[in-house]
C-alpha cells in the first residue's frame, strides 16, 4: 500500500543493490502502533521538560525555607501569610 513515484534514476539491480522495483515507494496509509508510541514517548518527553522547571523551583525554595508555592520566608512560621501554603 503506497503511491509509486518514478525518481528517474537507474534501477539498484544496475548499481548491484536489491531490486526494489520501479521508483520509489511512499507510504499513504497510518501504522497506528507505531504512531501512538511515537505520540506518547513525544508527549512525555514534552511533558518533561515544561514541568521540569517548576519542580526545581519549588524544591531549591522548600529547601531554602520558603513557601514551596509563592516564595516567601517561612522562618518560624506554620504556614505561609502570603498564599495560606504549608511550611
């Protein structure tokens, strides 16, 4: 299943490489396993790397002494006066 496109070169039995047939094969149709792979490894990989940031902020602030989610000093304090976070 493909559409056949003449590239105008020499056929590979010529050059000494398997026959492969007149021109070039392209594919038309979805291979759904391997596009719904490609799409969940591509979302991960995406998801990573625009959460990634955040959670290093919130840990550097967490160890810090600060609130995990506005940034200001929690030093001696239960909660955070700012935002009403947790210590």
């Amino acid at each position: 299943m493909g559409l056949r496109i003449d590239t105008g070169f020499a056929p590979r039995t010529q050059l000494g490489g398997p026959d492969l047939g007149d021109g070039l094969l392209l594919p038309t149709a979805v291979l759904w396993p391997g596009f719904a792979v490609n799409a969940a490894f591509y979302a991960g990989v995406c998801w990573v790397l625009l959460a990634a940031p955040g959670v290093v902020v919130r840990w550097r602030r967490r160890r810090r002494g600060r609130c995990a989610a506005c940034g200001y000093d929690l030093t001696g304090l239960d909660a955070c006066p700012e935002c009403g976070g947790g210590a």
